[in-house]
C-alpha cells in the first residue's frame, strides 16, 4: 500500500508540475523530465491498484482515471476497509485501550 500511495502522489504532483509549465513558460526540459514522469506514476498506480487482491472493481476502474485515478483509487480502498488499516486509528497505532482514553 505504501508503493500505490508514493505512486499516486507522484502522478498528481507531476501533473500539477506539467500544468503549470504548460501555463507558465512552458520550457521543454521540464516537459521532457516531468512527462516521463507522470507517464510512469500513472501505470505504476494502475498496476499496483489491479495487483492489491482485496481491491473492489470500483477501486480498480477509478485507477485508470488520468492525473488523479491513483489518489482515487487509494480513498476507495480506504473507505472499503481493504488498505492495510483496518485495526489501527489516524496515527497507525493499534486501536485499544480503556474506554475513554481517546
């Protein structure tokens, strides 16, 4: 899950880098880094969203959306109980404890 979470914040994070070179000065040497880039975030987050075994066919079809289907996908598994945290609150430590402690 950690691999998926890297990737789609590199999809999204190279995108917001493309745009606004495309809206700014539009130099080629950011086009020619930062496309690649993207281009390897966006099939790396489809790639591990359809090998995460527990991924709904939602899950899997927000993934292929361009630009944001990684960060998409992620909040469906998280709503789906199916990303690894299941047993562990905000922080990631294990639930628990007296009542009321929290």
């Amino acid at each position: 899950m950690r691999a998926l979470r890297a990737a789609a914040a590199a999809e999204a994070a190279s995108l917001v880098v493309l745009l606004a070179n495309l809206l700014s000065v539009h130099a080629e040497p950011v086009a020619s880094l930062v496309g690649p880039l993207h281009g390897t975030a966006y099939l790396a987050a489809i790639a591990l969203t359809l090998m995460t075994p527990t991924a709904s066919r939602a899950a899997r079809w927000l993934s292929v959306i361009p630009g944001v289907g990684g960060l998409l996908a992620l909040r469906r598994l998280r709503a789906d109980g199916t990303d690894g945290t299941e047993g562990t609150d905000d922080t990631g430590a294990a639930n628990g404890g007296p009542p009321g402690a929290r």
